[in-house]
C-alpha cells in the first residue's frame, strides 16, 4: 500500500475510533513526519526497528518534551497496531527482521 492509502486507512480508523480533529491532525503529524524522514513511499518498506529509531532519533535532539515523545509513540504504535498490522499481510514480528538480508543486497534462495 503506497503513502497515500496509508495515510488514508489512518484517517479512517482514527475516525472509526470517533478521534476528534485535533487528535486526528496530531497523529497524522507524527506519522507524516516518521514517513518522510525514513523516507517511506510504500508500507512493504516499513520495518518494526524502524519505529524505535525514530523515537530515539526525537529523544536524542532534546527539542521535544516528554508528552511530544508520548504522543510520537503513541501515534506510531496506533499506526503499526490499527493500520498496519490489520489484514494486509505485512508481518511487524521482530524476529522476522533478524532474518533479513540487509538494504541493498540482493538474496538468492534456492
């Protein structure tokens, strides 16, 4: 699913939760602002350490308060848990990336 339907099925299930606007323009914040700096164009891209990198990379910084760190979170854990994690056959299981091969090396399985 590319940026555009996920930021889509993000509204859709905020408004299913009956969110009001201001929380709906808060999460779809942070989730921009996760999509764009690990620069994420479609949801096969999306890996769960991706999730605690950002988080650390906002801790590191020092320009965000402990609630804008809470809410970050939060944001993303609805958007893994509710958005992503629901019926479209992406697996968030961490042990699953162990196995991976690194970005840019090509696999070949026999």
């Amino acid at each position: 699913m590319n940026r555009t339907l996920i930021l889509s099925k993000l509204r859709v299930e905020l408004r299913r939760k009956q969110s009001d606007y201001l929380t709906e323009k808060l999460i779809l914040n942070w989730v921009t602002q996760f999509l764009d700096e690990l620069s994420i164009s479609h949801s096969s891209q999306i890996r769960s350490w991706q999730k605690e990198y950002f988080m650390s990379k906002l801790n590191n910084g020092n320009l965000y308060s402990r609630d804008e760190l809470l809410q970050a979170r939060s944001s993303l854990l609805f958007l893994f848990d509710k958005v992503l994690g629901k019926g479209i056959g992406i697996e968030l299981n961490p042990a699953r990336d162990e196995y991976e091969a690194a970005p840019g090396v090509f696999r070949v399985t026999g």
